[in-house]
C-alpha cells in the first residue's frame, strides 16, 4: 500500500527565514526562567541567610524537621536548640527553618 502513495515534494518555496523569531524567542525563555525561578529563589535564600543571622539566645524557631525549640547557645555553624525542661539538641544553623513569635512555646 505504501508503495502506492508517491511522496509529495515542495515547488520551489522560499527559504524560511526564522532568525530573528528565534532569538525572541530564546530571550522571552530567558526573561521567563528569570522571573518565575531564579528571582525568586535568590530572595528566599537571602531571607534564609538574614534569618541565620538574626540567631540568638533566647529566640524560638522551629528546624525543618519540626522540631520546636528555644536558643540556649549559637555558634558559628550549629545552634543548641533546648526543646524540653534539661534536654538540649544540636543542630546546624542552616536547619532553622523559621523563627516563631515570643511566648510560643510556654512549657520550656
């Protein structure tokens, strides 16, 4: 049955000249990637960074693992997180997930 059909081949069209639309194109990808991912992303990593700076003894965070806590000590890179009466945990600072408001967390 294929051998029936006969391929159909163009006449004698002009080239297509699609240079210009592709470098719109490319750049309104660019321009998109920018907006919707990079942007955004990079806020969210200096909001983090000013977050782990703002540690310090007394204040309550929560990681991101869930683990609710007061500041007990704050070193370069790791925090000591106290999340009952007498029990202490230590963890990374870049786990701080969030700072909650004061009084959050009564029974410590």
């Amino acid at each position: 049955m294929i051998a029936l059909i006969s391929p159909a081949y163009a006449e004698g069209g002009a080239a297509a000249d699609g240079g210009i639309f592709n470098l719109v194109l490319l750049a309104g990808f660019v321009v998109i990637f920018y907006f919707l991912m990079w942007r955004p992303q990079a806020k969210r990593a200096k909001e983090h960074k000013n977050l782990v700076a703002s540690l310090g003894k007394g204040t309550e965070v929560v990681t991101g693992g869930g683990v609710l806590g007061k500041v007990s000590k704050v070193d370069d890179n790791y925090v000591v997180l106290e999340v009952a009466e007498g029990v202490e945990m230590k963890f990374q600072k870049s786990s701080v997930a969030a700072v909650l408001p004061k009084g959050t967390l009564k029974s410590i």
